[in-house]
C-alpha cells in the first residue's frame, strides 16, 4: 500500500507528518502520476493535495488518499497544508529543504503554529532500495532502450545531424513501448563527444567520428540510462587505445560491484586503468548515480563517497575519459547489486563497434 510507505520514517522521527514536493516522491509515495501534486502524510492518513486539473486522475491513480483540492481550500497550497496541520493536530511538520522555496516556507509558517522541521534526502533513500516490482519496471526499460539501439545504429551514417539521430531515437523508444514522456537524450558527435552532456546540435556526422549516446526512457516512470560510444568507419589507432582503457574501466567498476562495497571503493576499481597513463586527468570523478522515478537519484559513485551499498540498489555506471578539443568516450550500464556482485540490465556488448 502506497500509504504506508513512510510510515517506519514517521515512527522515528521527531516530526509529527512529512510535506513533500518533488514530483518524483510524491509519485512513490502515493502512486499519482500528475503534475502539480503534494503528500502531507501523517502516522494514520495520507493527503494528496492538487488541483481540479487532477482530481479526476489522483481518485483514481491514489485512491487510499484523502483528496485535497487547494483551490477549494484556502486558495493556495500552502493554506491547504496548514489547514490539514490544524485539523490533524499536527504538531510539526517535516520538509524537503532542498525543494521548498523560502517563499512557500514563509507562506506556511505565517498560516500554521506547528514547528517546521527541514529535512533531505528523507524519501530518496527509502527509495534507493528498489520492489520486485519497481525491478521489473526498470527491466523493462532497459529493454526498450537496448532495442532502440539495435535500431539506431542502422540510421547512424555521413551526413545525418545529431538533431535527426537523436529524435529517431526517442521515438525508437516509444515505438518500442517506453512512456511518452520523454527526458533529455544525448547524442553528440566528434569532438562535441568530450562535453560529458552536450546537446544534440546540427551538426553532421563525418567519416572517422565517434558518435556517443546516452539515453534511456522511462516505463511506467521507471528510467533506463546507458550510453555507448560507436564509431563511423574505421577507428583510428588512438580510439582505439581510449575506448579500449575506457572499457577496461568499465570492466573493472563491475568487477568491484556486490553488496557491501561502498561507492569509494567502485570508484577506486575504475581507475586502476588509467592510473598511470596520460589519460588520467581526462576522466570525471562522478561515475555512477542511483536510478529509478528521477534519472539521478541517490546513491552517488565518486572517490571517497562513503554510501555502502546493499542489495536490489539499482545503479548506473558510467566512468569515461573526455579529451577538450578531440572527443570522448563513455560506457554506461545499468544493474542491480546482488549480495555476491550484480546483474547488468544493459544487454548491449561493450565492444567497439565500427559503422
């Protein structure tokens, strides 16, 4: 049940209920797809405050919810959310401080006496540990996207922009079966390859190019993330030292994945590669993020990150090495870590592949 969710939280907390903003948290905690939508919970009732857009849909997307239209209760969210407080008898109340604007905080604390109580990062790390279920949306997206690449790379040749390969792509994705809701693709060409997410321009593709992808889709509003790195022709003798490093790294990341293992220690694996080559000081420190409702989520893979990881955490991995001026390359899986190391969701080869 939706509703009950944050509920071992609220057990330990010293805040009374929970008001959350961010779409992706109030998606898992309610199961309400729809936009302008906020969760106050408390330990005995869940409330799904939106607007008369979305009442239709949040009866029956959040049907163990008390639905709260704010235009019919007080005019503005934050007058609901007082009045729901006042009613309850809430005390105090947690929220997202990294999503509250001071303009809303100041909105609430002029209608409600209970105590506001910042937290972050609260639902985030509830949601880091994925359901059978949630496994199976995900799944399911990183099959949509691998396909997508399968077909893909047939359109990939001289003289087609990366404007037109990167909406081929996307809608390969919904064709495909993804949501149609789409988030922002990569899908960048020779030397544009280095900029770690650059934004698919007009330019054309030319013979001898690296042409980098990263993308994925969402199923169910469960995201997939990979990238491969192709090249149009043969590759030259220098990309293919770098793709080969930058495979090793890949390699090694997973290698260093299971249970237990912190994101320090992943990001330690993946440099063992370069660390004594020129190409140490082009690769970026950030290799790997949780994923799920939100494309980046929590946990994050960098030195020293100290997060240890358990089991049915879903991650990306996605180490690279970006030269200014020249070009880059990256690899990007996504798996599930297992008690004895992990299950890559990516069924795409990490091999060079030559158009």
């Amino acid at each position: 049940m939706y509703n009950q969710r944050l509920l071992p939280w609220l057990g330990q907390s010293t805040a009374e209920a929970i008001f959350l903003k961010k779409r992706p948290n109030v998606r898992w905690a309610s199961g309400f797809r729809g936009a302008d939508s906020y969760v106050l919970m408390t330990p005995n009732d869940g409330f799904l405050i939106t607007d008369p857009r979305y009442t239709e849909q949040a009866s029956i997307e959040a049907p163990d919810f008390a639905l709260v239209n704010w235009r019919e209760n007080g005019g503005s969210v934050m007058k609901a959310v007082a009045h729901i407080l006042k009613e309850q008898k809430i005390h105090s109340l947690a929220f997202e401080s990294d999503a509250m604007s001071f303009g809303e905080y100041s909105a609430l604390q002029s209608e409600t006496d209970a105590a506001l109580v910042p937290t972050q990062d609260v639902v985030e790390k509830l949601r880091s540990i994925k359901t059978p279920q949630e496994i199976e949306y995900l799944r399911a997206a990183c099959d949509i996207a691998c396909r997508a690449f399968h077909r893909i790379v047939k359109d990939i040749r001289v003289g087609v922009t990366e404007k037109e390969l990167a909406a081929k792509l996307s809608a390969y994705m919904v064709f495909e079966g993804a949501d149609t809701q789409p988030y922002g693709n990569i899908l960048v060409s020779g030397p544009n390859t280095s900029l770690l997410h650059g934004i698919p321009s007009d330019r054309a593709i030319q013979y001898g190019d690296f042409v980098l992808m990263d993308y994925g889709c969402q199923f169910n509003g469960y995201m997939s993330d990979m990238t491969r790195t192709v090249v149009v022709g043969k590759a030259n003798d220098r990309q293919k030292e770098i793709y080969a490093l930058e495979k090793q790294m890949v390699e090694d990341s997973l290698a260093a994945m299971k249970a237990g293992v912190t994101g320090g220690d992943i990001y330690a694996a993946s440099v063992q590669a370069i660390q004594d080559t020129p190409y140490f000081p082009y690769h970026y420190g950030g290799i790997g993020h949780g994923i799920g409702l939100f494309v980046h989520e929590f946990p994050f893979i960098r030195k020293d990150a100290p997060y240890v990881y358990t089991e049915n955490i879903v991650t990306t991995i996605e180490p690279g090495l970006y030269v200014p001026g020249w070009g880059g390359v990256r690899i990007e899986d996504q798996v599930i870590i297992r008690g004895d190391g992990y299950e890559n969701l990516i069924s795409v080869p990490h091999d060079l592949i030559e158009l």
